[in-house]
C-alpha cells in the first residue's frame, strides 16, 4: 500500500506542476498585438513561478497590453524549454510585461509581482520547485531599480511577509520567447489539471486581493 500511495502521490505532484505538458482539445487563439502595435509601449520582466500562472496574472491588470511567456535571467546565450527546465542554462521562466505608462505605473506592476506569489519561498512556487522558478525581477536602469528597492524596504518595515524575501534583484539582459504552445496556456487550455489546480486558484487569489488593479472584463 505504501508503494501505491507514494506512486500516486508522485503521479498527482507531477500533473499539477508546471512540467506536465498535457493539453486539451478545447483551445482557442487570443488575437496577438503585432510587434509594431506592442513598439510603443514600455516594458517590463518578472518571475514567480510557472510562466503560465505569472502571464495570466499581469494579463488582468488594466493598462497591460501583452504579455509574453518566456525564459530570463540566465547565463546561457539561448534557452528553450527543453533546457530551463533541466536547469541547463539557469534562466527562468519568465514574463515579458508590454504595458502603457499613461495607465499603469512601474510600481503598480511591482505591487501586482509581490501581490500575486509568495517571494519567501527560495527557488519554489507553490508545487514547482528548481531555479527555473525562482522569484525575480530583471530591471533594465536605475530608476526601475530604485523603485524595486523601494518598495522591498517598504514591504519589510510592514512586516508583510513572515519570511524573509528571497526575490532576486538582476540587471535585464536578455528575453527569450517561450515556445508558442506556452503562450496564453492557461487561456487555451482550460481543463489542464495544472491550470485548474494551481494557476486559476493562483489568478482568482490575486484578483480578489487587488480588484482595483483590474480590466473591466477580468473581474
């Protein structure tokens, strides 16, 4: 019996983890802003975790224009999945945030990162666990750095966190696109057991914390 229940144990940890590929039949393609469109707007990088639930979290933040699934932070002149996920490269599953100043802040979108993930947990997010899905920022100047350092102190003066925040603080240098299967996932794959069990929960978690924060039809 000991055998059977540690098997099925392993079974369920590996489905609801961000390493099951497993799709449905049930998916749909989410009209995607040409680079063109995307050009005029700022961005931003961050990661928490699986990149499915972390792109479906800013993609409900009003003043968000897109958000890209992909592979940052690591010392490695390419990355796929293939390789992040065996820890090959040390890049980590990551977002490419495009969004509109005029609406959302930087700051706001530091908020929505420590908001939406638990930055205590050293290279984990909830049943995902490795380097690949640590906690990190990758800003790209000073000021962005100063307001990541800003906020931090804050949130430690407001003892927000019983841990102590293990969120790597790292100069951008490269963003590596995920394979097309991984963008939008959680939209286009609604019954995966990992978007059921740990992404959705994840995104409604967030949305109830911070409503003001959210597009109109995200509620």
């Amino acid at each position: 019996m000991k055998s059977i229940s540690l098997t099925f144990i392993a079974i369920l940890f590996f489905t609801l983890s961000c390493n099951s590929n497993t799709t449905t039949k049930e998916t749909h393609q989410k009209e995607k802003m040409s680079q063109q469109d995307l050009a005029k707007y700022e961005t931003a990088y961050f990661a928490s975790g699986c990149f499915w639930c972390v792109e479906a979290v800013f993609e409900s933040v009003k003043g968000v224009k897109e958000v890209v699934s992909g592979y940052a932070g690591g010392k490695a002149e390419t990355a796929n999945y293939n390789l992040v996920s065996a820890g090959r490269t040390d890049h980590a599953e990551a977002v490419k945030v495009y969004y509109d100043a005029k609406v959302v802040s930087y700051e706001t979108l530091v908020k929505v990162f420590f908001g939406s993930h638990d930055p205590t947990t050293l290279n984990r997010q909830g049943p995902d666990a490795g380097r690949q899905y640590r906690s990190a920022i990758f800003y790209k100047d000073a000021n962005e750095k100063k307001i990541v350092d800003a906020y931090i102190a804050k949130l430690k003066a407001d003892k927000v966190f019983s841990g102590a925040i293990t969120t790597e603080i790292t100069k951008y240098t490269a963003f590596y696109d995920a394979e097309a299967y991984h963008q939008d996932y959680e939209a286009n794959n609604p019954n995966n057991p990992y978007i059921r069990g740990v992404s959705v929960p994840r995104l409604k978690r967030f949305q109830k914390k911070f409503p003001e924060l959210l597009k109109k039809d995200a509620h």
